[in-house]
C-alpha cells in the first residue's frame, strides 16, 4: 500500500491549489454575495487543462489519472466549492461517459471541447418528479425516421445556463414507467431552453437551472450507449460522480478548518489564545482526523476506479462519509469562530451552506446508505467487501 502522491499527481495538484490560491479563493466571497458565475475563472482552467485532467492527451485533456482529478477537485473546492461543482459535474457527469460509453465517433466529435472547456457540459437526469426516484423520469424521446423527438424538462441542472453539451436521459420506450426504456443522448446547448436559474442557499457561483426539451430533434449519432441502456449509463456516471463529490466535501472541510485553526492562533480569549484551551484544541483535533478519513475513503474509492476495479459501495461510503464531515465540522468551525463564525467577515459561513448540498446531491445520504446496503446484502457481495470482511475491517 502506497499512500504517496507521484510526482504527476503531486505536480498537478500544486498547480490546481496555486491557481485556486491566487484566482479562485480571493473572489470566492464576492461570487457567493452576487451570484457570478465565473466565465472568466472557468475559460482560465478549460486552458490550464484542469477542465479535461483524466482525459487522454488525444483527445485534447492533460492525460493524468482518476486520482489526479479527484485531487483537482478537492484543491478547486477549498476554494470555492461551486467552481468545484462546475468542473466535477462537466468532467465526471459529462466527459467521462462519452469516454466511457461514445462510439469513437462521439469522442472524436464532443470530448476535445469538453476536455479544453471551449463547451461546457451537464448532465440531465433529474426532473420535477423524479429526484432519488431516477428511473422514474417521463421525458419522452420518440422515434422519428432517422433519429428522436424529446420532450419534457429537467431540473435542478448544475452548469444549466451555460451549457453546450447536455447529456440527457430520457425515455425511449413509453411501455416501461421504471428503469427499463430509458436511454441516453448528447444534446445541443443551443437545442436545449433554460426556463429558470435556481436560488440557493450556497454555492452561488455554481449554475442549477430548469430546463426545457421542446420537440428537440436528435439523429441517430446523438444516442449514447445502446437503446434503452441509459439507466446503467446514469448510474455508472453516478458511480465515478460520487467520488468527485465526496473530494468537494473533503475540499470544503479542509478550507473550514484551516480557517478556525488560523483563527485559534490568533484569537485571545480569558487572557491565552483560543489554541492553547482544550475545548478548542479537541475541535481541531476532531476536525482534522474526520478529514483525514473522509479523504483517505476518497481516495481508496479513486484508486479502484482508476484501475478499473468495483467502485459503487466505496464510492457511495466515500460520499456519505465525507459530506456529512462537511456539513458537521463547517458547524464546528463556525463555533471555533464564534460571533465572527456567523457574520460574512469570514468565510465559514459560505463553507457551511456550500457543505449542506453535498449531503443531498448525486444521491442523498439515504440513497448512499441503499446503495451500500443493497450490495453489503446481496447474495454476491463484491470482492473488495468479502475481503474486507474476511480481514476483519
Ligand atoms: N452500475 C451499473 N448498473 C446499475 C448500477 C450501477 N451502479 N445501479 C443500478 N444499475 C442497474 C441495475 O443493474 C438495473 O439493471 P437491469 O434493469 O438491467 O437489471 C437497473 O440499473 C435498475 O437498478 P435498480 O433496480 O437498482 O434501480 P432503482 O430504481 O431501485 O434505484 C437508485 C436505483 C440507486 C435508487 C437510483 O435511482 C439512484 O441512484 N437514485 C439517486 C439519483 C441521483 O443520484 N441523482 C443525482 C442527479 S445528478 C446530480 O446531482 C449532479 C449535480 O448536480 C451535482
């Protein structure tokens, strides 16, 4: 077992955190008080390769591995976790499954944009009725002689208002209500209507929009994977998207610490700094070590993944874990900071509203647990479970 960093992971993640350092962070709060969606900051890492990092060099992304985006992820999301939504939902949620599932064709054609940020991409499987419930979307594609009619809306899309390339679900054969008859097409921004932007209570400098499908015409080109075999392909995406999430959590814990430990140094109370009282020193204490784990199952979840192993159950665990790390230690920090926790002089406060999505997001934590559950119970649990247990861990 290797814990270490290669000098490619290391270099891009040096890369990933100095520019969020220098370009993200300092402006993160004015994004979050305005709502901005920052095109500028965006276009920046489309050319700095951080919009295509697992992509291969050929088809115009920076080549590194799972791993290397996953810590890209997290770097991006300590600095602003609705930039490090905007890039994790473009690349695990878009780019990777055409990757996955596109003819070569559909790669040629749709990743060398996505992967150098020329277009931006999202993913549309949620709709008014059907949220956890997936497989009960209605949006109808219906066949026309050479290709598909879709109706129907969508929402809650992250990157809605500025896509160029949707993936979009829908449902291809109307004598099915479940999972089954479902398939998935690559759509047009500009075939696509936004009918809303959302408001939120964080991530501000993030897009969630409605969306409207309105008799959009799509050729036979525009079907990714097999004819009703869309669900796998949502759930597959959904599989690797959990861990770019579990990475924002880990991004967003991290920043709240480093700011109530900076701030406990600082900071006298009864005559000593904060960081020489063991109330506070536990907080710390706590904080980091829950981050330190919520980081290590990320990474255990990336690793299989990379190399191609079974990856639901950790990475679900990886999500679950990690963002209800998140959502808890923004809290602590805010308490470390006391009344200046919860003012917008410091930036614990957008931490902790960023953190609460990532509990409820490609899949709430209920849905994590059914993820886990169902596999931990199944006649055939996966290798890496049976020699967990074996093992003892
Ligand atoms: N890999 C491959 N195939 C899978 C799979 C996986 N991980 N999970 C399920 N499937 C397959 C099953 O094998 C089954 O295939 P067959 O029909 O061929 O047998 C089919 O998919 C249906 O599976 P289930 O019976 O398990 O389906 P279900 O209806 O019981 O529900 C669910 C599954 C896990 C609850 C699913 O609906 C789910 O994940 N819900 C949450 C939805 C979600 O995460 N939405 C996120 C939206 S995107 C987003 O949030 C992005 C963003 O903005 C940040």
């Amino acid at each position: 077992m290797d814990f270490s960093p290669t000098p490619e992971q290391r270099a891009i993640q040096e890369l990933a955190r100095e520019f969020a350092e220098a370009e993200i962070a300092p402006q993160a709060a004015q994004w979050d008080r305005h709502h901005t969606f920052p095109v500028e900051v965006v276009a920046k890492l489309g050319e700095l390769g951080l919009l295509g990092v697992c992509v291969p060099e050929e088809l115009g992304g920076a080549g590194a591995d799972f791993l290397s985006y996953i810590l890209v992820l997290e770097e991006l999301s300590r600095a602003d976790a609705g930039v490090g939504v905007t890039v994790a939902v473009h690349t695990s949620a878009v780019t990777l499954p055409i990757l996955a599932f596109g003819t070569e064709e559909q790669r040629q054609r749709f990743v060398p944009d996505l992967a150098s940020g020329r277009v931006l991409g999202a993913f549309a499987l949620t709709e008014p009725g059907s949220g956890s419930d997936a497989g009960a979307l209605r949006t109808a594609a219906v066949r026309e002689e050479d290709g598909w009619r879709l109706d129907g809306s969508k929402q809650w899309i992250t990157n809605g208002s500025h896509a160029g390339t949707f993936l979009v679900f829908a449902r291809t054969d109307p004598a099915t209500t479940g999972t089954s008859g479902v398939s998935a097409f690559l759509v047009d921004g500009r075939d696509v209507e936004v009918t809303r932007e959302e408001e939120k209570l964080g991530l501000n400098s993030s897009s969630t929009a409605d969306i409207r499908l309105d008799g959009v015409l799509v050729g036979e080109d525009r079907l990714l994977h097999e004819e009703n075999r869309g669900f796998r392909v949502a759930m597959v995406t959904l599989d690797g998207g959990r861990i770019g999430i579990a990475a924002q959590a880990v991004g967003i814990a991290q920043a709240a610490y480093d700011t109530a430990r900076a701030y406990a140094l600082e900071r006298e109370q009864f005559g000593t700094r904060l960081a020489d009282i063991q109330a506070i020193q536990f907080k710390l204490a706590d904080m980091a070590t829950e981050i330190a784990a919520a980081r290590a199952l990320t990474h255990r979840a990336a690793w299989l993944k990379q190399n191609g192993l079974p990856h639901t159950v950790e990475g679900a665990q990886a999500k679950l874990f990690a963002s209800s790390v998140a959502r808890r230690q923004t809290g602590e920090a805010i308490q470390v900071l006391g009344g200046y926790g919860y003012t917008k002089e410091f930036p614990v406060e957008r931490y902790y509203r960023d953190a609460k999505v990532t509990e409820i997001y490609e899949g709430t934590s209920e849905i994590q647990r059914l993820v886990i559950a169902r596999r931990l119970l199944s006649e055939q649990a996966e290798p890496s479970l049976a020699s967990s247990a074996r093992s003892g861990a």
